[in-house]
C-alpha cells in the first residue's frame, strides 16, 4: 500500500520536470551529497536551447538583483514537513463555514496550500509591510534542498524567531524585504485561477521594486495598472510633503482571460440612460444615455456604409472620398480606408429603427454628410439602455478617492477592536467589484492584520446573497505591552484577527441582509504546526536496526489526534479543507466521511483494524481512502487491503500513514 508523502509539494522537482518535457537533453542525472543520484539541470545546455547564438558565459540582461534573491528562489521551492491543525474552539460554525483562517507563518501556509488551491483562487489582496525602517519583516533563514529538510522539519532559527525589525539604517534593508516578498508571490502565482488577479497595496518607499519583482514573477504582460489611492487628506507632517497616497498594484495571472475591469453606476449616470420600464430616461439635451452611430474607420467594410433616411426626407451617409451616385435607403457603398461607417450594417440599424432605439437630433456641427454632400444638419444616435448599461457597468479610474484610512478607524471602533493602519472595508468591497468576484470564488489574503478582507467578504455576501469564500492567513505576531491591543486583553495579532471576524459577523447578521445569503459568518481555523508524523516516516533509510523496537509507529508520540491526522492527509492529498467532515463509529472504530456521497475521502485512523471493516468502507466507493500504516489486526489483512478495494471500489484510491 501507498504511503502519503506528508510534506508540502517540492517545487523543484516539480520544476525540473517541466523543463524536461520541454528540454529532455538539459536535463539529466547527478550524485547529490549523500551519493544518491537525482535528477538535474545542465543548465549550460538550457542557456544554450534559449538561445540563437553560441553562449560562451554570463549574459547581461534587464532584471533586479539583490544580495539573497537566489536563496529566496530556493525557499520558495523547498519542501517543508509541517502540517495545518484544527482549532475547533477558536473557530465560528466549525462544521459547516466554507473559510478558512490559518495561523502561522504565510511562506509555510502558502506551500501548505499548494495541492488544494491550485488555481483556485480568483481574487488576492495583500497589505504587506511598506519598509518604512519602522516595520517588521519575516525572517526566511531557512532555505533548504529537499534532501536536507528530510532531516530537520522544524524550520525555524536557532531562537525561533519569525520577525525581525528592518530599520532603514540596515545594509540589507531593501535586500531582507526584497526576498521576504520574492518567495512569497512566486507561491502565490500558483493559486491563482486563469482569470485570476492579485492587487497589492504598497507604499511609495518600495513601489519601483515591488513592481519589478510582480512583472519578473507574474509577467509584465500581466501588469493591469496602479492604483493610487486617497489614504488619507489634510494634515501637515513630512519634512518636504504631506504623505497623502499609497498605491495598489494589480497583475492578472493571465491578461487575456482576466474581466475587464468595471464598476457600478453612479445615480447621476443612471439618471441619463434609457429606462424600458419608462417612456424616456435620458435628459434633454444630454448624449451620456445615447452613441453616436457613425464611426471613424480605416478598414474596409462594405456592410456598414449606406445611406439612411432622417425625418426631414433627406438621406444622410459617412463622410468619405467614395460617394455613391445612387441614393437608395440601405445601399451598400464600398468604402475607401478614409471612408467612415455606420457601427452596425443595415439589417441591425433597421431592426434597431424598428424598435424605437434610433435618436435624430438636429446640430449644427454633424459629423455626416447628406445625399448631395454637403454637411447634414442630423446626428444619429442609439439609445444606451439603463438595465444594459448596469450589466455593464462603468471603466474605473486609476485614481481611488474615495476609501480613507479614518473609514477603517471607524469601522474597527464600531466593533470596539483596537488596531492602526488598516484599510477600510469598503476599499476592499470595490476592488473585489472590480474583478468580478462571484459565487464560490475564493478570495485570500495572506497579510490578514485586522482581517478587513474577511470583514469585506461577509459583507458583500450579506448584501447580494453570494457565496464567496475567504482565506486569512496571520502570524500570532506578539503584540506591543504597550499598545492599547495588550492591554485590551489580545496577546498576538492573530487574536485581533479572529475577534473581529467574530464581531463583524454578528454586527453584519443585526442588519438587513440578502434573502438568498446562507449566512455563512464562520471559519475555520487551522494552526501550523511540525508534522505528526515521526521523523522515521521521512527518513526511513537513516533508520539504524537498533532504533527499529522505539519506532514501531510512524506517528510522533501525543501527536495522534484523530482529526490532526485527518487535515494533515487533506493537506497532503489537496482536499478542499471546508469540506463538511462527519465522524462515525463503525464496528467499534472511528471513521472520518469528508464531503457528501460520494465521499472525497473516508478515514480511519484506529488501531485493531480487520477485513470485515475494510470491506464495509469499501461498500461506500469513496475517492480516496487512508489509514494508520500499523493499524490492521494482521499483516495478511494489510496486504489484503489493495485487493479489496480493487474488487469492491476499483476506483478508490488507497493509501496509509
């Protein structure tokens, strides 16, 4: 039977793979430390298959480098043997919320999340720390290959510190930043969906080189725009300026398939367009609620340039050198390319003509010409419907004003939650309009703070009935003894974190919400934490035979908790972690049913487990079914395993702990 790898995925090997489907000569065969031979990257070869000339040594190119960029790249790729447990008492609606609230470091939760979300998520937002000199900074000194993490699973420093102060007087202090931020966006390109979009809130201390390292990560075709946002006005601090702006990058995972950008209709601008249910909806005299029919053209297009009667009689065409002798309603006229033409061809204008949506208005400054060829004294428009236009929506503009820091302040007040520099919920509400976030889509953010995202989520759903989903991630970052959070009680900013989801959702349930919202206020939270597993369940060839008696078990001693098993195998496996769990006993051992018939993965992680049970499991047809490696009765009963299920449910997937 199978085993469970129990660790996050190796994105090197995972890399190495796909460049030798491409390149199968680049890649080949070496000896690593230890003597066993692994696969490898002639990377020579590789330079030289990306070339059209002969390459002979380094090549200058345009890129930013930084002292640590390539031990990033390799904390980035490197596995990690740790695990997600639940924390069914921190949680809201445990059993039955669709989000999720991972504590601990976001590099670890980031490659924990790696098989599940795998292009999954449609909407990242981040608020990371802007490098002032007066934040703090993740310290990754743990980089890796994935032979050594084999023999150490606990990825920390000596003193177990995960933040660093990065004062601007550091000689690394853009270097530490840079590569905190470095590994952590390249994990996070993978989790995007193909429609996907990540918006990063920045200051301008790191602007230039975080738009650098998103356009090397994320491709600078995908570059969408800046925002720059109003966080704040008035005031008087600063030595040469008032700091009144931030900004938000905003990268699609690919440019081509991501939404156009929209926004809602302002209430001026629904007061100009056509309303069906009315005889009129747009003003006299305004042209905001209709278009203009005709449009410039330099392509050829004979379908689209013909005369078209006016209410006096006369008839009216495109201005353009090609002018037709014959005057007929709707004769095609072959345009020459300084020609222009109608928008639409003639079949579409008369249907359009039929149903009352052409507008003639009389101007002194047409844009057409009439049956002799002088100027018209009519303009031609169609009507631009209100319901059409709402679908729609408006183009946003790259400037925010709107979404103030002291909306934040208000807001965390209302909810008696002590917190500084958070952003409003609203900013976040409009920016996931914006991408079109809808049903079921997932948004994340692994700088969660005070969790305005999640605030943001609920709230959203609460007001049009969707369903989207959430994903926090925080470190119990200690809080200042000082601050008015300690003293309020809250010890870690994860704490803050949690408390407000939980605030915030019973505020948001007081109010009106959407008759189709299910009301789905909870989450689900989950620690990291080192692996369950025993360091002989990795490293069983270092195992001497005299330590064979004291590892009979494959899981660490006090580790062996039913349900941190059961999230350390849907990690592993990359089983959506909301999923609904139902615990059963069955002839006298516990089993674990995730999801609904049929089951996504039914376990069982007893001990004295016989072959009446396994076929019982078996009747059920599950995806995928795990149990503890030293949990049957027998070995026969072990090995027989595989073959009841290939009898029984030949589509299960079987493995063991």
């Amino acid at each position: 039977m199978e085993k469970l790898k129990m660790h996050s995925p190796d994105l090197t090997d995972e890399n190495i793979a796909k460049i030798r489907d491409l390149f199968p000569n680049c890649v080949t065969e070496a000896k690593d430390e230890n003597g066993k031979l692994r696969l490898a990257v002639d990377f020579d070869q590789l330079r030289q298959e990306l070339s059209d000339s002969i390459v002979e040594g380094p090549q200058e190119r345009y890129r930013l480098d930084w002292p640590g960029k390539r031990e990033a790249l390799l904390t980035a790729n490197s596995p990690i043997a740790k695990t997600l447990r639940p924390a069914r008492a921190e949680s809201v609606d445990f059993d039955t919320t669709q989000n999720l609230f991972i504590e601990g470091d976001n590099l670890e939760a980031l490659k924990l999340l790696q098989e599940t979300y795998l292009g999954k998520v449609k909407m990242i937002y981040i608020d990371p720390p802007y490098n002032t000199g007066n934040d703090f900074i993740y310290e990754d000194d743990f980089a890796e290959n994935s032979g050594t993490f084999l023999t150490r699973t606990n990825q920390v420093n000596d003193d177990g510190d995960r933040l660093v102060a990065n004062p601007e007087g550091s000689g690394r202090f853009h270097s530490d930043w840079l590569s905190m931020m470095y590994s952590r966006l390249r994990l996070t390109r993978n989790l995007l969906s193909d429609n996907g979009v990540i918006m990063i809130s920045i200051g301008d201390a790191e602007l230039h080189n975080m738009k650098k390292i998103a356009d090397e990560i994320f491709g600078e075709s995908n570059f969408i725009l800046t925002f720059s946002r109003m966080m704040k006005s008035g005031g008087a601090k600063g030595r040469f300026y008032t700091p009144s702006i931030d900004y938000i990058l905003v990268y699609a995972k690919s440019i081509e398939q991501a939404n156009y950008f929209r926004k809602p209709l302002t209430a001026e601008q629904i007061s100009r367009f056509y309303n069906k249910t009315e005889s009129s909806g747009a003003r006299q005299g305004e042209l905001y609620g209709e278009e203009r029919l005709y449009k410039a053209s330099l392509d050829h297009r004979p379908n689209q340039r013909y005369f078209i009667e006016c209410p006096d009689g006369s008839y009216v065409i495109p201005p353009g050198k090609n002018f037709p002798s014959k005057i007929a309603m709707g004769e095609k006229v072959l345009p020459t390319s300084e020609d222009g033409v109608w928008k639409w061809i003639f079949s579409r204008y008369k249907d359009e003509l039929d149903q009352d949506n052409i507008v003639f208005k009389e101007t002194s400054t047409s844009a057409l010409v009439d049956e002799k060829g002088n100027q018209s004294r009519w303009n031609i428009y169609n009507k631009l419907w209100l319901k059409e236009q709402q679908e729609k929506g408006s183009v946003p503009s790259n400037l925010i004003t709107s979404f103030e820091n002291r909306q934040s302040s208000a807001e965390l007040k209302a909810l008696s939650i002590p917190f500084d520099f958070s952003k409003p919920v609203n900013l976040i509400k409009y920016l996931a309009g914006l991408v079109g976030l809808e049903n079921n889509d997932i948004l994340l953010d692994f700088f969660a703070g005070s969790a305005t995202t999640a605030h943001a989520t609920i709230q959203l759903n609460a007001e049009d009935g969707g369903n989207r989903k959430f994903i926090m991630v925080q470190l119990p970052e200690e809080t200042d003894e000082k601050s008015e959070a300690f003293k309020a009680g809250y010890k870690t900013i994860s704490e803050i974190s949690k408390e407000r989801i939980r605030r915030a959702g019973k505020k948001i349930l007081e109010g009106d919400c959407h008759a189709d919202w299910n009301k789905d206020i909870g989450f689900r939270v989950l620690k990291i934490d080192t692996s369950n597993m025993a360091n002989v369940y990795y490293t069983p060839q270092t195992t001497k035979q005299a330590d064979l008696l004291a590892a009979v078990d494959n899981i660490k001693l006090g580790r062996d908790n039913p349900e941190d098993l059961l999230f350390q195998v849907l990690v592993d496996w990359g089983v959506d972690l909301t999923l609904p769990i139902r615990r059963e006993i069955i002839q006298g051992k516990t089993v674990f049913f995730v999801n609904h018939e049929p089951y996504d993965l039914v376990a069982c992680f007893d001990k004295g487990i016989t072959e009446e049970l396994v076929k019982e499991l078996a009747t059920f047809k599950p995806v995928r079914v795990v149990f503890r490696d030293n949990g049957f009765v027998s070995d026969a009963v072990k090995i027989n395993v595989d073959q009841i299920f290939r009898q029984l449910s030949p589509a299960t997937d079987v493995k063991s702990i």
